[in-house]
C-alpha cells in the first residue's frame, strides 16, 4: 500500500482551526488528501491557515462530499475512528497499529480511508456501520476523547511508520537501503552456514534442520541486501577454513 493513497476523511467537522491543524498533521507524515464531509464554504480560511502553517495547500486541494457514503464510495477499506468499541462491533475493532498493517497489506493501487468524526459526537453508529472497521486509540478510561488533530497525529504516525518499514523492507530503494533479499535468496546463504559449520563438525550432536530453520527466521527479519549474505557466506567460510586449518596444523 502506497502512503499518498491514503485518505483522511473528516466527517462534519465543527471547527475551521481543527482543519488546520489536521492539515500540519497529515503533512508532517507525508499524507496529502484531505476529505470532508460538509460545505467548504462553512468554514473560514484565514482560521484554517493559522493552524495548518506551511500545510494550508492540504485544505486548497480537499475534496467535499455531501455525505460519508460519497466520500468513500471509491475506497476498498475505511475505518471509523472511536472510542466506543460494543460487544457486537468487537470483532472487527483494531488498534492503530494493526490498523496500518492492514492498510499495508492492500495492493499499492487501492485507496483506504480513516474516518474522523465530529469533534463533539464522534460518529454515529451509521458512520461507523458505513466503515470496514472501527480503529480505537487506546487512551486512560477516565480521560475524554482525544482531540480531533491529536487522533490523526497518531493515526499518520503509525501510517508513517509502516510505510518507512515496507521501504527498507526493500518494496523500495529508499536512496541509502539496498534492495532486500528474497527468501529463496536467503536460503542459500543459510546453507553456505551450515556447510561450513557442517565442516568444522559443529553438528556432531546437533541437528542442522533444526539450526537451518534458526538462521533463517533471524536472517529473514533481518531483510538482509545481496552485499550483506554475500558477506555472511564469506564470515562463515573463512572461520570454518580457519579452523580446519588450525586443526591440521595441531
């Protein structure tokens, strides 16, 4: 999943000043459309650009839609955000990080929405029944709701992160990452390890599937470049010729 496809969809906000600083928000986390449900015309620039700071182009390029239904009609995701979970809505309740891994798992092409309700009311049960999901921020039970600007925050945050990760995942040269390994890539360098480890007789009471499996789990988390297998096969040969040279010179 692609960041700029992400949408944040405000739905009947109250506050102009809100809007702004959900703009700075987005923007200090690299997303960049805005959806609102309501009339641009009920809101006041000025109080919008006093808050968005250098992000006020986020609110000149929002999209405005008569209803939630429009604003996400052309979304294959959208999650409500609440603080009101309810037995009946429970299995489909996240949090913000499973939600971003969620978001992440869609193919690049689609878009996704996370839905903001209104700052006083929240969303409605109906909003909340037009979303794939509902996604809650975790926050002390005897605090009110967060503010409007602080949920996206979080929100983009976690979205931010993801995408960082899937980046140096290597889905994508970041500029200083090399490009990731294939697994099947991966498998090689673990068997030039367990040969050499093979060599030096470290399995004479081992077992080496048990050990394989072991270095790949590691490795593979590890999203190692081509240079560095290449260099952990050189690490391990070059010990096990050490030892085996060590030993015929004993």
């Amino acid at each position: 999943m692609n960041i700029p496809q992400t949408v944040i969809v405000l739905c009947k906000p109250n506050e102009g000043k809100n809007i702004g600083a959900v703009c700075r928000a987005m923007f200090t986390m690299g997303l960049s459309r805005l959806r609102i449900v309501g009339e641009r015309s009920d809101y006041e620039d000025e109080e919008i650009r006093t808050l968005a700071v250098h992000a006020f182009h986020l609110w000149e390029k929002a999209e405005f839609f008569d209803s939630l239904e429009h604003a996400v009609e052309d979304c294959v995701f959208a999650a409500g955000t609440t603080r009101r979970g309810g037995h009946k809505r429970s299995f489909s309740v996240c949090g913000p990080r499973e939600l971003s891994s969620r978001i992440f798992s869609l193919p690049s092409a689609c878009c996704a929405a996370v839905v903001f309700g209104n700052e006083r009311t929240g969303l409605t049960e109906a909003e909340l029944n037009i979303c794939s999901c509902a996604v809650t921020i975790p926050a002390d039970a005897k605090s009110g709701s967060l503010n409007l600007s602080h949920a996206v925050q979080i929100i983009a945050y976690e979205l931010y992160c993801a995408f960082q990760s899937s980046v140096q995942c290597g889905l994508k040269d970041s500029g200083f990452l090399s490009e990731a390994v294939s697994i099947s890539r991966l498998e090689k360098t673990v068997d030039e390890v367990i040969g050499s480890l093979r060599k030096i007789g470290f399995f004479s009471l081992g077992n080496p599937e048990d050990m394989k499996r072991f270095w790949l789990s590691i490795l593979s988390r590890s999203a190692l470049s081509e240079e560095e297998a290449r260099y952990v096969e050189k690490i391990f040969y070059k010990a096990s010729c050490l030892s085996l040279k060590n030993k015929a010179d004993i």
